[in-house]
C-alpha cells in the first residue's frame, strides 16, 4: 500500500525543475513520492532518479512505486544533508536537479505512531529516523524550563512559551510526560483561555518546534543551502518547498548570498570580497500555491516554493 499523502505544488515543482529525459534528478526528501513519481515520468527515457529520506517507511514505500524500464533509480536511507556523499558514492559528479520538500507527510502525522500529531494519542517520538538517538519525550522531561522556552520561541514563535515551559516543569514533577495527548493537554492548561478560540490548535506551534529541535531541521537546512550549489551542473535547478517562516528565510538568505556578485573595481588586481555569483534565482518573489490546489489539499496552504538555477 502505497502512503498516504499528496504532494504540494507539483505543477510548480515541474516547471521550476524543467526535469527532461536523459538528465539526473535527485529528490532529497522522498515523503510519499508524489513529487518522485512526476520527476521520473518526465526524465523517461534514460534518465537517472536519486531519492533520499530518512524515514524508512517513505523509502520502502520508494521502492514498491518507483519503478520504470527506462529510469535508473537509486534509493537511499539517509538525511538529504548527505547528498555530496551519496553522489560520490554513485560515481556522479553533480546532478541537473533538486527537491527538498520540507514538510511532514500525511502518513507520518496519521500513521506513523511517532507522537507528531496532537490529534492522537501516541508515543512522544517525533524522530524522522528512528535511528537517531533523542526523542521527543527526551526533550520535554529532560530539558530545564528556560531551555524550553528557547525551543518553544525560537522554532514555533509560541507567544505563551514561558506560560508552557513553567507548566510542563511543574506537571513532570508528579509524572514523566510520555504521549503526545498528555502533552497537548498541558498546552492547553497553560496558555490563557481565550487563546484556546484561536484558528489552529494550541499546541500546533509546540509541536512543530519540538519536531524542529528533534530533528535539527533548521540547522541541516542550513548546512545543505551552504553546499548545495556544488552538487549541481550549470544550469541545474534547485527547488524548495518550505511550510514556515524559519525555513523559508534560510533558503531565501542562502540563495540571495550566491547571487551576489563581485563588487571589487573592474580595474583592481586581486578580488578581496571574496564573493562569486554561483546562483540565479527564478523566483524573485516567493510561490504559493493557488487557492484551487489548496481547496483540494488544505495542508498545502502554507507551502512556500522558490527556486534557483546553477551559473
């Protein structure tokens, strides 16, 4: 059974990646392989498909439903932070393009068991590899109250955060807080009683930064946009879907840093600025997704898409 999600903004993804046949694309963040599956029909006939995940649910699922005759396909177990290391591996020097979809999937929020919905009662996990050491229930009954007001503000810009950290500290005293119900439950203990009309969930803000900080998402965001540009070919895309602001402002940053070009006079003998222009950006203006798509698939209505181009 394949899993149960529908890719964001795929129409966009296509144009902004102009996958063609014969060309090598690699898709760091597999999820349901909605965007995957488009990518490969469109590289038909030898292209190659590389597909990366961490969670290994999405690359066994990979491997039931991207199949073709014409398309070599390589999967990987892996964060897409290792992609440079994956295409040494492969024996690929760069790539014509890149994915990275950043948002959480249908399936890891119903089906995974992993704590990341407050909407059940699961095991606080919240890990995108199972492999990876700290959990979710580590964070929240280990962590001191001014580490997680930091969390709480810095990754879900959660206005309440010391209202929350104060009374989770307090609750662990009388019990370990182990499932995400009991967690979303003291969330809404803490923050004042109007709060709890709001549009989204009271919780929805701690959730996310607690999934952030277990994951260290916005750090190896980071990281991938420092190097990314190096794993490309001229005239390689790269395209990113982002799902909040944090994320967004790193990709936007990062592509705007390697569109700078050198600002030394044309005339003077040794550049000192140390600043060449190795991107060009497609999207001057960030994409969102159109109000038709978001009608049929409400959890694309915060996707954020920009793209740029290998010099």
């Amino acid at each position: 059974m394949s899993l149960e999600h529908i890719p964001a903004m795929p129409k966009e993804v296509a144009f902004y990646l102009d996958c063609r046949p014969g060309k090598i694309y690699a898709d760091c963040t597999l999820g349901g392989s909605g965007h995957a599956r488009i990518i490969l029909e469109k590289i038909i006939p030898g292209g190659v498909l590389i597909g990366i995940d961490q969670d290994k649910d999405a690359v066994r699922n990979a491997k039931k439903v991207l199949k073709s005759a014409d398309v070599t396909v390589h999967l990987f177990h892996d964060n897409f932070i290792n992609l440079a290391d994956i295409l040494q591996h492969l024996k690929i020097a760069a790539v014509d393009g890149i994915l990275l979809d950043l948002g959480i999937s249908l399936h890891q929020l119903k089906a995974s068991g992993k704590g990341f919905s407050f909407q059940k009662d699961e095991p606080l996990d919240m890990r995108m590899d199972i492999t990876s050491k700290t959990t979710a229930e580590d964070l929240i009954n280990r962590l001191e109250e001014k580490e997680l007001k930091k969390i709480f503000y810095k990754y879900g810009e959660e206005r309440w955060a010391p209202q929350i950290a104060k009374k989770i500290v307090k609750q662990r005293k009388l019990s370990a807080i182990r499932s995400s119900a009991h967690l979303a439950q003291i969330v809404c203990e803490a923050i004042p009683k109007p709060a709890l009309s709001q549009k989204i969930h009271p919780a929805t803000r701690v959730f996310m930064a607690l999934r952030i900080a277990v994951n260290r998402e916005l750090e190896m965001l980071d990281l991938f946009m420092e190097n990314v540009a190096a794993t490309l070919n001229p005239k390689g895309r790269l395209c990113v879907l982002s799902f909040h602001s944090l994320e967004d402002r790193i990709v936007k940053h990062r592509i705007k840093a390697m569109e700078k070009v050198c600002v030394c006079p044309p005339d003077f003998p040794k550049c000192i600025c140390n600043q060449k222009r190795v991107l060009r950006s497609l999207t001057k203006k960030v994409v969102r997704p159109t109000e038709n798509e978001i009608a049929k698939n409400p959890m694309a209505r915060s996707t954020k898409l920009r793209a740029a181009e290998r010099i």
